[in-house]
C-alpha cells in the first residue's frame, strides 16, 4: 500500500514539473504592465478612442438622437479630454 502511494505521489510530483507552466498561468495569470508612463499614457489614450468610436457608431444614420443621456454625458466627457 505505502508502495503505490509513493508511485502516485512521484506521478504527481512529476506531472507537475512538466505542466508547471500551464498550472502556473492557470493559477497566477500575468498581469498586463504599463513599463513607463508613456504606455500608461498610450493605452488609456487607446481606451478612450475605443469608447468614443463605439458611441460614435451607435449614433449611425440618425445622428445624436439615437444615444441615451447617459451615453450623450459621457461622449461629452471624452471629447474633452
């Protein structure tokens, strides 16, 4: 009995070692960095334009009727930054 659970036991131990990346990834995933203040600048710059051409693109045909207040107020708030 203790034979095989030491079996088992150096299975597991192997099966680790050799998937220690992807248990890795699955359990601590890598956060996305912003290395200077330059990318922080640039990324939050592309978010900012995301959002603005995703309510621009629901305006469509109809122009700013077709948004809600809420969305009005915040392409508002975009443009002035």
């Amino acid at each position: 009995m203790s034979d095989l659970f030491i079996l088992i036991l150096i299975i597991i131990v192997i099966l680790g070692f050799v998937y220690r990346d992807r248990i890795r990834n699955r359990f601590f995933p890598e956060k996305q960095k912003n290395y200077t203040i330059d990318d922080r600048f640039n990324s939050d710059k592309r978010e900012r334009e995301k959002e603005i051409d995703t309510l621009l693109s629901k305006m469509g045909k109809n122009g700013i009727n077709d948004l809600s207040p809420k969305d009005r107020k915040r392409l508002d708030e975009l443009s002035k930054k």
